[in-house]
C-alpha cells in the first residue's frame, strides 16, 4: 500500500475532524467549570439570583451551549457528506469562523468581568495555542490579531468612558485609579504575549505536523518494503522453475522447424510459439531482476555529468526524438556513489514513462540539486496526461501496468534498486496535468584530486 497525496490529505482532514470535535467538547466542559465556579463565587456575596452581572453571565452560557450544538449539528452533516459537493465551505473555514466567534466570546468574557481589572485575560493566550493545533501560523497569527485589536479597543473604550464593564464583584480595580501609561504598557503586553504565543506554539504545530507526515511515510516505505521482499522471495524460485523448462521448449521448437518439410501454416505456428517463448523467457528474466536485483559495482562520479550524459542519449531515442524537449536545471559539484548501469537503468525508466505519458508534443523537465540534509535530489516532470489516485496507489506493485505490452516491473526494479542504495522515491500526480518522479540519493564528498 502506497499513500497518495489524496490519501495524505484524506488522513488530514479526519485528524482535523476529530480536533474540531474535541475544541467543541471543551468549549462546553470550560463554559461549564469556568463560568459556572465565577457565578457560584458572586452568588457568595450577592443574595439575589437575577442580579444584572449574574443575568449577564447567565445568557453567555446559554450562548455557548447554543452555538456548540449548531457546531456539532454541523460536523455531523460534514462527516456524512453533506456539504462535499459545496466548494464553498471547508473545514478550514469553519475553524475560522469558531475560533473568530470564540474571539468575541472571551472578549464579551472579560468585559463582564471587570475588563481591564478582568482575571480571564488569558483565554486569548488559550484561543491562540489551540488555533495553532488547528490552523498553524497563519491562522494564530490572524487570531492574535483579532484579539490584540478587542482588547486594546476594549480597554481604550473603557478609559475613556465610552462603555462601562459590567460590575461584577471581584473585580481587581477600576481603570481610572492607574495612569495612562500604566494602562497602555499592560496593552502592550497583552499584545507581544499574544503574537509571542502564536509564533511558539505555531512553529511546535507545524513540527509536529511534519513529524507525522515523515512517520506516514516512513510506514508506507516499510509496507512497500516488506511486500516487495515477500513477492521477491517468491519469484526467485518459481522464476527459475520456468526458466528451464522455457529454454527446452524453444530449443525443442527450433529443431522441429528445421526438420519438418516447410509448410507455411505449420511454419506461423512455431514463429508464434517462439516469439510467446522469448516473451515468457523476457518476463522470467525481469522477475529475476526484480527478485534479486544484481549488487552492482558502485562508483564514485559526478552526478551531473552522468545526467546530462543520459538525457543527451535519451533525446535521440524514437520514443523521444522530433516531439519531446526536455530542459536541464542540473547543479554542479554534486557526487554520488552508485553503478552507473543502475542509475541509468533508473532514469531511463523514468524518462521512458515521461516520455510515453505524453501524447503528441511535449516537454519533460529535469531539476537536480543539494539537499540540507546532504542528498541528492532529481526532479524528473512532464505535462503529459498525469494518472489516477487508483493508479497512484498502486504505481510500485509488482506486475501492475496501463500499458498493453508492458510487464508492471519497471517501477518494481527501479524502486528495490532505489533502496539497495538507501535512496527514496516520490511520485507526485495530477489527471491532465502530468506527472514527477523525485529520487533522492546520498551525497558523497568529492574525491580528493
């Protein structure tokens, strides 16, 4: 099993699902502790039930619990398909507009509580960490924003008369006992705290988002990986099974043919056994290359060169020739060790599948360059006709093939020649727009002149 990049993007939209669906369960749990704990401590120094503060307090938690049941109503019918035919809504966009909601809410939280004085500025510091689970940088730096601007709106009202918080008891001061530079500085603080926060706990959001895609993909590697030993160890043995038994049959062929009298029927008759006998025998021998691919005789050369070299080679061939430009952005300096017949043998395929996925003219692009992480990458892309996520799914799979005459053990080789060397491979895809093959290889340092 190999996982596409719809697939990928599949797994992602469940993780997102799944994190909507908690954010809503402790919208309602905090609601619930937070707001419940502050009317049970004003209840202790008021006797009356429908004091305005509590009233207040009272209508945002109904509020809350509202807006959190749409929620749900909603991620239910987005769960079951209901809006998938909309391009309009996505997930990300509902995010948005819950965590730009649960932005007024915290502010409408604070300012009933004593705004500037207010115990709970820090719910815009929750808002932003959980926005960046979500919604990464660009999402908690928009919803830092938006809660810097309310709150120094908010605060700058207040000082200047314009609106009055709500007179819940509790409250730490009035605003108008603190100079205006005393107000402005807890501003500005509550500002950097904001986009601080955002910056921190965004950039640990997008660690951890890579570290599960490399970990996704380092399991669809040893699946293939593991799949491909199996289907190896099997086709060593039944390959050479047929092999002997092939070679008798043709050889047997060969003779009849020189010994019956001619007879043009009899004569097409053994020209298709022998030609079905060389395909078999053709077939056998890629089933031992892919089985046991030969160890080869590493080298140390430039990477560059040997590229250029290959593609100049490939441009004469006919599958290319008059139709097929191809372009070379190739960096130099770059050395690898690897037999030149295997790194041949892979491109070549590479370029072939290019080349045969475009119909009429077109252009394949090369692209080699330094990885940080001192590999070697080379980007093989066409614009030719790009392939399903069916297909995608099953590119590497020993024997599966959309070509009439192919055997569905090119990519197989290629790819079990890739790992002998430690290297990695990357497909990427899109129906009608083309196709690229990334193959990254382990640099070496140049040979000492």
């Amino acid at each position: 099993m190999r996982f596409t990049s719809y697939e990928l993007e599949k797994m992602i939209n469940q993780d997102f699902y799944q994190k909507l669906k908690w954010l809503t369960f402790f919208r309602v749990l905090f609601t619930t502790l937070l707001l419940g704990s502050t009317i049970v401590l004003q209840l202790t120094k008021t006797s009356s039930l429908l004091a305005k503060p509590l009233l207040g307090l009272y209508g945002l938690i109904a509020g809350i619990f509202v807006l959190s049941f749409f929620y749900t109503i909603i991620l239910k019918l987005v769960k079951n398909g209901f809006f998938r035919n909309n391009g309009f809504f996505s997930l990300p966009l509902f995010a948005y507009t819950q965590i730009s909601t649960d932005t007024f809410i915290v502010t409408l939280i604070i300012f009933m509580t004593g705004s500037f004085s207010s115990v709970f500025s820090f719910l815009y510091l929750l808002v932003i960490i959980y926005t960046s689970m979500l919604l990464f940088r660009k999402g908690s730096m928009i919803m830092a924003s938006l809660c810097s601007i309310q709150y120094g709106l908010m605060v700058d009202l207040e000082y200047y008369g314009i609106i009055n918080p709500l007179e819940v008891k509790g409250s730490l001061a009035d605003i108008y006992y603190y100079p205006w530079s005393q107000v402005f500085y807890k501003v500005i603080m509550m500002m950097v705290a904001c986009f601080g926060v955002a910056f921190l706990s965004s950039l640990l959001a997008e660690q951890e988002r890579k570290t599960k895609k490399e970990l996704l993909n380092m399991e669809d590697h040893v699946r293939r990986v593991e799949k491909m030993a199996a289907v190896g160890e099997m086709a060593a043995g039944l390959a050479h099974e047929i092999k002997n038994p092939l070679a008798s049959l043709r050889g047997s062929i060969q003779m009849l043919k020189e010994d019956i009298h001619h007879d043009p029927d009899c004569d097409q008759l053994m020209r298709i056994v022998l030609r079905e006998a060389d395909r078999l025998t053709s077939l056998v021998n890629d089933f031992l290359l892919f089985a046991k691919p030969p160890a080869g005789k590493g080298e140390i050369f430039e990477l560059g060169k040997s590229i250029s070299d290959i593609a100049a080679i490939f441009e004469k061939d006919e599958t290319c020739r008059e139709r097929i430009t191809i372009t070379k952005e190739i960096e130099s300096g770059i050395w690898v060790e690897i037999d030149p017949a295997h790194l041949r043998q892979i491109l070549w395929n590479f370029l072939l599948n290019a080349a045969q996925a475009i119909e009429g003219s077109g252009h394949i692009r090369i692209k080699m360059r330094s990885l940080r992480n001192r590999y070697a990458s080379i980007r093989i892309s066409d614009n030719g006709c790009g392939m399903t996520k069916e297909v995608m799914n099953s590119l590497f799979d020993p024997f599966f093939t959309t070509k009439p005459s192919g055997t569905g053990l090119g990519l197989s080789i290629v790819h079990r020649i890739v790992d002998a060397y430690d290297g990695s491979l990357k497909v990427e895809s899109e129906l009608g727009r083309g196709t690229t093959f990334t193959l990254n290889l382990k640099q070496i340092r140049p040979p000492t002149q």
